[in-house]
C-alpha cells in the first residue's frame, strides 16, 4: 500500500505528536501542520485535541484552521476528530456556552450525567453499534479503548453515533456522518484496538475511492 498523506492540524495546543506518531505506525506519511496547501494536498485530515472545548477553539480560529477543516471534510475526504477534537466538531458544548463549535456534527457536547467519578480516566469497553464501518473492522470483539473526559458528544441525528461505552450510563463514544469519523477515546493510547482503528483509516486514505473523490471536488 502506497503511504498516503495524512494532515495532522497543528494549532499549537496540547501534545499533537501523539497522534501523528501512532498514524506513522500505521503506515502513513503523517505530517503535523498548519500549512493549508499541505492540508489541501492530503490524502486525509485528522483533528487531535485535549485541554478545554473553548480555548481549543479559539487556537483553531487563530491560525485559520476552522477554516481549512471544514473545507477538507466538504471535499469528501476521510476526515478523523479524536477527543476534543471530535468535540469540536459539534456545534457548542456545555463546558463553554460561549465557544461555537465547527457544526460539522450537528449537536451538542454535553456533562457526563452525575454519578459516576469525573473524568472518566481509563479503559473501558466499546460497544459497536455499526459494525459494518470500515474504521471499526478488525478492532476484536470487545476492544477495550483509553478515555480521558468529562463531556460526551449527544448529536441531533441519533443515526450517527458509531459506538458507545457504559460509564454509569450509556455515553457516546464515536460518531460516522460521510465522511467524518470522530471518537472520544484516543486510539493512540488504546494499543492494538486503537493502532487498528488508526490502520484502518490510513487504509481508507489510501484507498483509489477516496483519491476518486478528491478529484471530483478539486
């Protein structure tokens, strides 16, 4: 398989290496950038994050990446949101009610319901409701992930919500609208579950459909 070029946005918060290692693991040609003729040019794009939904969003908007994200997911290729990240493609989150998010998820990040101890720090089961998407293949039968969270993503469309995970109750844990994958968990922490999720989105990176689409909407 030819490494496909994958764009890691880079808008300076939090540790973004991370994830651009793990995608390098499985095998693509991962570049952590703010260069949007770059992201323009990638195969995919990848949307990291950690820290708060707010200041994550400002940093974003401050070098134009909310811009050159939502460009790259309405061109039809693979788009991937992990943790914050994949918060920050709702449309507002309750942790900041003055941040906008990018709305790409129609929806909002809301408070885990009281009960249980917050954050949520540790691996945990991930219980696949669409088993037919080609991000959650070859993850094993009950693929345990890592999270680190407070909030959890409650989209408008039920119908998007990809898999969840029982935390004192049933909370979202990633979400599929076309061309958009977003998981709450961080695959580059969730060993041979989260390096196959990553795996299988280089795969489909590379894949002769999504360079067909990139094409298309050139």
């Amino acid at each position: 398989m030819t490494r496909p070029l994958v764009a890691v946005l880079d808008y300076g918060i939090g540790n973004l290496h991370s994830a651009q290692k793990a995608l390098e693991r499985g095998g693509a040609d991962a570049r952590l950038t703010a260069d949007r003729s770059l992201i323009a040019d990638a195969d995919g794009v990848v949307l990291p994050g950690v820290g708060a939904f707010g200041a994550c969003m400002d940093a974003l908007r401050r070098v134009g990446l909310d811009e050159a994200a939502a460009d790259a997911v309405s061109s039809g290729r693979p788009f991937l949101g992990i943790c914050v990240g994949m918060q920050m493609l709702f449309s507002a989150s309750e942790e900041d009610d003055g941040a906008v998010g990018l709305g790409i998820i129609p929806g909002v990040v809301r408070w885990i319901p009281p009960g249980p101890k917050i954050p949520q720090m540790q691996w945990n089961v991930l219980h696949i409701s669409q088993p037919a998407d080609p991000m959650l293949q070859h993850l094993g039968d009950e693929p345990w992930v890592y999270f680190v969270h407070s909030l959890h993503g409650v989209p408008d469309d039920p119908g998007v919500v990809a898999a969840t995970v029982e935390y004192g109750s049933t909370l979202n844990a990633a979400f599929r609208l076309d061309n958009v994958f977003a998981a709450q968990f961080h695959p580059e922490k969730s060993s041979r579950p989260g390096l196959a999720l990553l795996s299988n989105f280089v795969r489909i990176c590379a894949s002769p459909r999504s360079a067909d689409d990139r094409e298309v909407s050139a």
